[in-house]
C-alpha cells in the first residue's frame, strides 16, 4: 500500500511538473526564443530589365534564354538605316554652317577693306576740296583788285561747293560702310550659333545611333526574352531581363513579435526547399522600414466595423555567406527557411 501511495505521489509530481513547465513554455514570450525562423522567405536577386532607348525593327538577336553575360556583351541590335540617314542629312547641314560662317568672315575682311577705300577717297577729296577753296580765295583777291574776272571767281566757287558734295558723298558712304561691319558681326555670331546647333544635332544622332545596339549592362542570366528577330521595339518598353545570381541573397518575412531582439550582424542558418541537405550560412544585412501590408496598393484601415488584430510581416534582408559551393545551385524564387541566432544584440 504504501509503495501504491508513493507511485501515486511521483506520478502526481511530475503531472504537475510536466503541467508548470506546459505554462512557462506557452506563455513565454515569442520575442525571447534564442533562434527566430520563418518559412515565408525566398531568394531573390536585383534583375535588370533591358529596354531599347529608340523604337525599331530588331535586326539581331544575339543570346538566348538561361544565357549567361558578361558586362558589355551584345544582347541585340535595332534596325538603324534610318538613324543613318539623319546623320548624314545633318552632316551635310553642318557643312553647309560651315560654309556660312567662312563666307561671313570673309565679308567681314573685304568691308574692312572697304572701309579702308572709303577713308583714302575720303582723303582725297579733302585734298581736292581744299585746293579747290584755295583757288576760290586767289580768284576772289584778283576780282576785287580787277586783275582777274568775275567768271573765274564764279567757276571757282562752283569747283569748292562741287568738292564738297563729293566729301559729303563720300563721308556717308564710309559711314555707312562702317555701319555694316556689326550687322556682318551679328550674321557671324548667328552662323556660329548655328553651326553649334547643327554639331549638338549631330551628337545627338550620334548617341541615338550607339543606342541601335543593346549591350548587357550587368553581369548575369538571360531571363524574360521576348525580343524576336523582326518584331518591333518599343522605346521603354522591356524585351528581356538580366537576373544576377551571383548577387542573390534572401528576403525573409519574420512576424513583428520575432524582431524584438533580431539585428544587423546576426549569423543566420539556412535551408533550401529545393535542396534538403544543404546548409547555407548567412548574416542578417538589414530590417525593412515597412511591413508588406503598409506598403501594398490597398492598405488595410481598421478604423470602422468590427476589429481583428493581425500580427504584421516585415522583410528582412540577409546575405549569404560567399564561397559556399552549393550557392550556384540556387535560383531566384526558391522557398527558404532561414534561423536567426540571437545574440550579440542589445
């Protein structure tokens, strides 16, 4: 009997015991746990999409899907007769700048020229004007003294008011001759502002010319390909993808109540779905600002009716450890389940 009492009293005992460590362990704290993990991660990697620059027919195509690229391989090229076709039309334009701005700066030599001639016919009537008054002043003296005629006093009055007009003549053609030297200089400065148009013009054609072939901006896999020889390209619109698998790392979407005590550093275990005896190892980069529910087009607002709290996702990013070999094995999308060790973290 009394071994019957003592079995029930250990029986009892551990009922109880199993039932207070039952309660600790359900009523702890989900924030305190010294590993935290989730199964809504998954790999992915910053992709590239390609888009063509200019709209045109696709005259060459020159990877295939799943190809791996090498930054600056050519991924296709634009039909670019008719980009050729301005260049040339604007060439011949700059040409002919060119020519207008040689022929200005020639006129601008021969009016200085010009100028030049006004000013020694200017010279020369000055001459002729005061020779003339000269004479009109001994004529004068000899008709008053009446040793010479009033005709020739007459003749020479109509010689200096005849030299006069001359100078006069002369003096405006010179200034107008001068007046023209700054509408030439304004007609060159427009023929140089020109002439820069046309070359800006040509330098324009130019890059949109580079623009005709479609080279790989990063390194990575060919993905998404639509471009097909003679289909038609869209300015901006995306004809194929470049996914770097060598830059892949994994967003994780961890419950607020696991975050309390996960931090930047933190060493991170990982399981692939797709590879069940893989063991990846990686460190926690960076929290997300913003849980997934904030951030989507239509965001939940709980402010009438009745209320259902739901305990929020937030992303967090973690990187893989480099120089692991089982790394080139994973693709983007794959479903994941990272560990965080917590530790280290205040």
């Amino acid at each position: 009997m009394n071994k019957d009492l003592r079995f029930k009293v250990l029986i009892g005992t551990v009922v109880v015991a199993v039932l207070v460590i039952c309660y600790f362990l359900l009523n702890r704290s989900e924030a305190n746990k010294t590993e935290q993990s989730t199964d809504d991660a998954y790999i992915k990697a910053d992709a590239t999409e390609v888009a063509p620059q200019v709209s045109g027919v696709i005259q060459k195509v020159s990877v295939d899907d799943n190809q791996f690229v090498h930054v600056g391989d050519a991924l296709f090229h634009i039909d670019s007769r008719d980009i050729e076709a301005e260049l040339k039309n604007a060439q011949a334009n700059l040409q002919s700048k060119a020519a207008d701005i040689q022929k200005l700066k020639a006129l601008i030599n021969q009016q200085q020229s010009l100028i030049q001639q006004a000013k020694a016919n200017l010279k020369i009537d000055q001459s002729h004007l005061k020779l003339a008054q000269q004479d009109l002043q001994r004529y004068s003296n000899l008709a008053t003294d009446g040793s010479g005629t009033l005709q020739a006093q007459q003749q020479a009055q109509a010689q200096v008011q005849s030299q006069q007009g001359q100078y006069e003549k002369n003096n405006a053609a010179l200034n107008t001759t001068q007046q023209q030297t700054p509408v030439l200089q304004a007609d060159l400065a427009k023929a140089k502002a020109d002439y820069a148009a046309a070359q800006a013009n040509i330098d324009a054609l130019n890059l949109k010319l580079s623009y005709t072939q479609v080279n790989a901006p990063i390194e990575g896999f060919i993905n998404q390909k639509v471009v097909r020889i003679g289909g038609y390209a869209q300015t901006g619109a995306p004809l194929l993808s470049i996914v770097p698998l060598n830059a892949i790392y994994i967003e994780a979407n961890f419950r607020e109540t696991q975050l309390t005590h996960i931090c930047q550093g933190q060493a991170v275990d990982v399981r692939v779905d797709a590879l069940p005896n893989v063991h990846l190892k990686g460190t926690v980069e960076s929290l997300g600002a913003a849980s997934g529910a904030s951030q989507s087009a239509i965001a939940p607002h709980n402010a009438t009716g009745n209320f259902t709290k739901i305990v929020q996702r937030l992303p967090i990013r973690i990187h893989l450890d480099a120089n692991q070999p089982d790394l080139k094995k994973l693709r983007v999308g794959m479903s994941v389940k990272p560990t965080v060790h917590i530790k280290g973290c205040a």
